[in-house]
C-alpha cells in the first residue's frame, strides 16, 4: 500500500496553490465584458460567502467580496472576521467613491494577478473558513466565468446513480504507464461525479463526497489505483481506534480500515493491468460509500472529527 505518506494537510494545501495558480491565469485575460463569481456552497437557501471579480477598464481589475449585507443569516460575519477583513486590505462597504458597492471591494492592477488571486484564497480560507477548493461552485476553473446551471451536479454530490455498464466500461486494456492511466482515471471520475476532480502535485485526485475526501491516487509502476479517505481526524485513543479498525476489517469485505498517526483510514486498492474502467467505478463507489457512511459516527465513538462537517 503505497499511501503511508499521504498527509490530508499537505495535500490541501497544493489544493490552494493549484486553484491560486489557476484563478490568477483566469483573472490575467479578462477582458471588460468578462464577469467571474466564485461562491461558496449552501446547504439551502441562504447567500453562502462568495468572491466576484470584473474588469473595470482594460488593465484594471474590482474584486468583490461577500459583507453582511449581502450574506445570508447563517453566514453573518463576526467582529473579528470584519476585522480581518479590513487587515487584509479590502476596503468596507460604501455607497460613494469610485466603485460604490454594498460588499467588500478592492481595485487591483491586471498587471498583479497572483497578488489578487492570493488575496482571494487567503479571504476564502482564513475569514470565510472555507476548508478546501471543493466547497467553492464550481469546483475547477477550467470554465470558471461562470457559475454551473442548478441542475449540474455540484462538488460533495457524491458519484451519479450505477447504471449498467457499456461493452467499453466492461473491457479489459493494457494502457502503457502510469500518465495514460492516470488521465484514463480522471476522464472516469469526471463522468462518475460530474464535474472535474482536482488533482494535486502529487498527482493525486481529490473528490469530496458529504462530509468526506475521497482520494484516487495510481501507483507510480502503474500497476494499481488506490481509492481511500481520511475517515477521521485528531482521534483520541490510538489503541482503541487500532481495536476498532480490527472490527471493521473483520465485517468489510473489500475496505481496510487503519490507524495512522492521529487519523483512522479506508481504502480498497484496484490492479490495473489489465485496467477495467468499471472496477473503478465499483472500488471509488464502495469506498466513497462506507467514508461518508460511518465517518459521523466512528469520529463520535473516537472523539475526532470528520473531514468536513456534515
């Protein structure tokens, strides 16, 4: 099992940069018909923060982001986030000056994208509390000008219903080296949960399904796909969650569960050659289906938390 140095953390982390990286090269071609909005996910009704950029005039850039008086109830910001705001130089709400506006705003040279795109993420993560790249609609800004139609399925959607599979999902290939099987693997993922996954530097595919992170990581020999998930975070007890985990694997007939460090892991691992695109669909399923499943409620029982809450 070649996934003993994965680090949740560290793969966040490129997360960021990868969705910083791509934001920046968005914001450097727009033009003054162009119109970006990045909002957070909602549980229901309620206006969720969100970041909105637009082009000004050729060179200059106006991003926008979210106040209370656009905010929904549940997402009303706190003296310390208005603070920070303002410590991260986005200048308040005004009804005069140049660019009037009921939200925060800043005006940018298009000349510094990466500055404004860093400023971007660092509001997302460290005022609006948003965890990870997959809770902001859409998810990948390959097409990012504007948001996906209400009926697209969304980031945290989990995979799409099972369906019988084609004479091409049920045929065996030899695909030559672990890229070709890599990019196979994320053409397969994208038409599972409907949307492109993101993938960090490690080369590791990221999906987030409820309340949890599924990853899907090919072997570097190429010879196998991994599908597992951080089921728990900061547990309390490592033998007890050790003795726990000796349980599951006795009633799960596909997933390991595991201890490592201060997490408790599931995984179920596919060889790839040959590579069935169906077994993928049935090993990524099986495990994005246990993750979310029991995550609640072995994150209780070790006094940890989930990756995301639910």
């Amino acid at each position: 099992m070649e996934i003993d140095d994965f680090d949740i953390d560290r793969s966040t982390d490129q997360a960021w940069d990868q969705f910083r990286e791509r934001l920046s090269d968005v914001l450097s071609v727009m033009d003054d018909e162009a119109d970006l909005h990045l909002p957070t996910l909602s549980p229901d009704d309620d206006v969720a923060p969100y970041l909105h950029f637009r082009c000004r005039h050729l060179g200059e850039l106006i991003a926008e982001a979210s106040s209370n008086a656009s905010l929904g109830e549940d997402f009303q910001l706190v003296a310390s986030q208005l603070t920070a705001m303002e410590q991260l130089g986005w200048q308040p709400p005004s009804v005069s000056g140049d660019h009037p506006s009921p939200d925060f705003s800043v005006s940018w040279s298009q000349d510094d994208t990466d500055g404004l795109a860093a400023l971007g993420i660092e509001t997302l993560r460290s005022v609006f509390g948003v965890l990870h790249p997959v809770f902001i609609a859409p998810d990948h800004l390959a097409e990012v000008l504007t948001p996906p139609a209400p009926d697209e399925p969304g980031p945290g959607a989990g995979p799409g219903p099972e369906k019988p599979y084609d004479i091409e999902e049920l045929t065996a290939v030899m695909l030559p080296g672990a890229q070709a099987l890599a990019d196979v693997v994320g053409e397969e993922l994208a038409e599972m949960f409907g949307h492109t996954p993101f993938r960090d530097c490690e080369g590791d595919f990221a999906i987030r399904v409820g309340s949890a992170m599924i990853f899907v990581r090919v072997t570097p020999d190429g010879r196998e796909v991994i599908a597992f998930s951080a089921v728990v975070h900061d547990l309390e007890g490592r033998s007890r969650a050790a003795e726990i985990c000796n349980d599951l694997n006795a009633q799960s007939r596909f997933v390991r569960f595991w201890v490592l460090r201060d997490r408790v892991y599931a995984s179920m691992s596919l060889l790839a050659q040959p590579f069935v695109r169906a077994h993928l669909h049935q090993v990524v399923r099986e495990v994005a289906q246990i993750a979310d499943g029991i995550d609640d409620n072995l994150a209780d029982t070790l006094r940890g938390r989930t990756t995301f809450e639910s």
